[in-house]
C-alpha cells in the first residue's frame, strides 16, 4: 500500500467526504488537541506538577487561535519546554493550518494538487486559485522576516533589562505580537504595563500588531504598488478602515480616560498620547496592553468592545468580523442616507450581494456574541459589561481582559474555548459559504411590500 502523500491523501483513504471548511476546522481542532495534550504533560509545567487538562486546552486554544486569553499565568506557570509549545501554537495558528500543511509539502518536494489549492483558496481568502502557493511561500517568507527584525529591536531592548533572557523574550514576543496572540512572559498577568511610556516597545510592538493584522494580501500590494491610488480596493478599504478606527480610537481613549488617576492620569502628555494610541492598535485582535484594561471606564470599556468586534482584516493573522466588512457596510448605510441605490467606494461600485454578506456576518456574530454572553451571565458572577467585554474579546481572538479570565468557572472556560475557535474558524469559513455556496430559486415569487423602521 503506497504512503499517503498528504492530508487529502488521507481523507480519501479513510473515504471521508470532507469539504474545504470542514478540513480547515479539523486542522486547527487537531493542532489544538495537540498542543493541549503538551501543555498538560508535566515537563511544561513550571513547578513539575501537570497544568490541569481544561487550562492546558484553554491555554492550546487560546495560542492556535491567537487571542492571549489565559486561565494560568504564562511567565510563571509554564517551563521553558511550555512557553516554546505554546510560541510554536502561535506561529502555526497565525499561519493558519493550510499554510504550515503547505510549507511541509514543499520542503518535502510534494506536488500541491487542485484540491489541496481549493483549500488554501478557503484559508487564505483569496478569490481565485491562481497564484495560491505563490502566495503560501510569500506569506512564510515575509512573516519570518518581519518577526526576525521586529524580533532583533526588542531583543536588543530587553537584553538592558533582563540580560541574555531579554533575547529571548524579544523574539517570542515578535512573533506573539505579529500573529496578534497577546501572549506575554512577564509574569502576574501584567503583560505590557511596565513599558507603558517606554518609545520603542510601543512602537515595535503596534507596527507588528498593524502589520500581522492587515493582512498578507495588502502588505504584498503594497510592496508591488507604493502608491495608495495604485492599490487594489481592497487594500484601500484595508488601509483606510484600519487608519480611521486607530486615530479615532486613540482620540477616543485620550478623552475618556485622561483623568482617571488609574490608566492615563499619572502620565505626562507625550506618555498619555503614547498609551491612547497603544490601546487604540491593541483591540484590533492583539491582546497587549500598556494601561491595566480592569481600571478603565465603563465607557472606555465599552469602546474597545466595538473595535474588538471589527478586529482585524480579512487574510490576517487577526480576527473579528474583519475592517472591511465595517467599511462595506458603513458604506451601505452612508448610501442609503443620502438615497443612492448603489454602494461607491474610492469610485467603484460593489455587489448587492457583498453588501449583503457583510451584514449576514455582523448579524451572525453578534447573536453569537449575545448567546454567549448569556451563557455566561448563568455561569459566572462578574458585571454584565466584564463578562460582554471578555466574550467579545474571545471572539475578536483578541486577549485583552478585565481581569476576570483566571477566576472563570470550567463552564466558563468551555464557552469561551468553543467562543475562541468560533472567532478564528468559524467567521472566515462562513464568509467563504456564503460566497461560495450561491442557489438561484427556481421560482421567482412576486414582490412584496414590507415596512421597515
């Protein structure tokens, strides 16, 4: 019996008629399975005692869907074996399982056939086919890169606080920042507040969070086009989405929280500035933060939950309903304020059934969001506004938290799993369903009549 090739290779002996998004969801399942089974062994335990099973999934799932939501404090409860488990999870779930499956079958010389291009289409949300592993290799190479420089200026930050470990933790936390996991090595659930007016880790650290975020497909645009009119649409949607929600983020951050003598109030203008802009970039699926997310305002709290929700864009390593299905459907509601039937953006026209899709998939979010969270206003005592605040932030896989993560009942823990798999898997695969898996009615009724508002 001949070895079998591949992944599909696989399925089809075991004569499973999987589709694209049931393959992509078993992958980054399996990878998650994996990666728990390795956290609960006693070698990744900092004390020698296993991690219990629900923190080690917890902890697996939290890394393969890049949020930062942790139940067990990642400096101190893990070892060295652990926290290089878990940076693999990341890197892997940042790539996403099509990508890393892919990578493996070019080292070893494989042929990539239509199916298995099929799939890559599904993971990479591309359109066509055309160019997909073109693509794969680009997106390897410019992740190992980026993480590599952004990597080398922390390391050499760190290495005056910490010494030789300092190197350490700068590349693991590139990679971290740029997969947009949030996950941190300093210990006590701090993450980023000691450098809370500290130049060059804010900067190196946003940078690679936007870049991981925007999406391989625009960061490739604009290495090829240099000029903003010379972009695609999309990457223009991208930029000018992203732009928009992190100066009127910061701004909005800076107004409601200057005062407060626990976040913004300590520090001096340029120190305040600084920490408004790092919370405005954080929300969009990072989970790093520089100011103690517990301490702010309702109203601040309240905010961040709707940048969590856009999230990043489409082809990230982020998640949420993504920055242009935000763009397409503001677009829609501007159009339909100021009369106009068609949807224009920077003078193109879009497609009813894009801007139809868009809002299917805010509406399909937000009833998960909603379900959830009352899930877990059954399950947990904590404020309404922490427990929306935690679930979105799930959702998003973004990772910031009111600090309510580790006191989580194991239901609690279970929701939020099913929540973080959800926002990683679960929006890409039904945005692609619902582009892909188009039926023309074999009978056109009458048009009815219906009053709205």
């Amino acid at each position: 019996m001949a070895v079998p090739q591949n992944v599909t290779d696989l399925l089809d002996i075991a004569h499973w008629k999987l589709t694209p998004y049931q393959i992509l969801a078993a992958g980054f399942a399996g990878l998650i399975l994996a990666g728990a089974i390795l956290l609960s062994a006693p070698f990744a335990s900092a004390t020698g005692q296993p991690v219990p099973f629900i923190d080690a999934l917890f902890t697996a799932t939290s890394a393969v869907c890049v949020t930062g939501l942790v139940v067990a404090d990642t400096g101190t409860r893990y070892s060295l074996a652990g926290h290089i488990i878990i940076i693999l999870l990341i890197q892997a779930g940042g790539l996403g399982f099509m990508t890393m499956a892919t990578l493996m079958a070019l080292l070893m010389g494989k042929r990539i056939n239509l199916r298995e291009r099929l799939i890559m289409q599904e993971a990479m949300n591309q359109l066509t086919v055309a160019g997909i592993v073109r693509l794969t290799r680009y997106i390897v190479k410019a992740t190992l890169l980026i993480e590599f420089i952004g990597g080398t200026i922390l390391a050499a930050r760190w290495y005056l606080d910490f010494g030789p470990k300092g190197i350490f933790y700068g590349y693991w936390h590139a990679i971290s920042a740029f997969c947009n996991a949030g996950f941190d090595l300093f210990g006590e659930y701090r993450s980023l507040t000691g450098y809370v007016d500290d130049l060059t880790v804010n900067l190196v650290i946003s940078f690679l969070i936007i870049l991981g975020g925007i999406g391989f497909t625009v960061i490739a645009d604009i290495w090829e086009n240099r000029r903003f009119r010379d972009l695609s649409l999309h990457s223009k949607i991208v930029i000018a989405v992203s732009a928009f929600l992190t100066v009127f983020g910061a701004a909005v951050i800076l107004v409601f929280e200057w005062d407060n003598p626990a976040t913004l109030g300590p520090l001096s203008w340029d120190g305040k500035i600084l920490a408004g802009y790092f919370q405005s970039v954080t929300p969009r699926t990072a989970g790093y933060n520089t100011l103690p997310i517990g301490d702010m305002g309702g109203a601040t709290l309240f905010f961040i939950v709707l940048l969590m929700f856009i999230g990043a864009s489409p082809g990230s390593t982020g998640g949420g309903v993504k920055t242009t299905t935000a763009g397409l459907a503001a677009a829609a509601i501007w159009a339909m304020i100021r009369g106009r039937e068609e949807v224009e953006i920077f003078e193109r026209g879009i497609a009813r059934t894009v801007i139809y899709k868009a809002f299917a998939l805010v509406f399909i979010a937000a009833l998960l969001v909603v379900f959830v969270t009352m899930m877990l206003t059954l399950t947990e005592q904590a404020p309404f506004l922490n427990i929306l605040f935690e679930v979105v932030s799930a959702f998003g896989t973004v990772g910031l938290t009111t600090g309510i993560t580790p006191q989580l009942t194991v239901s609690g823990k279970l929701w939020l799993i099913l929540t973080m798999f959800a926002g990683r898997v679960g929006p890409v695969t039904l945005a692609l369903a619902l582009a892909l898996r188009q039926r023309k009615a074999r009978i056109k009724y009458p048009e009815g009549k219906v009053i709205i508002g």
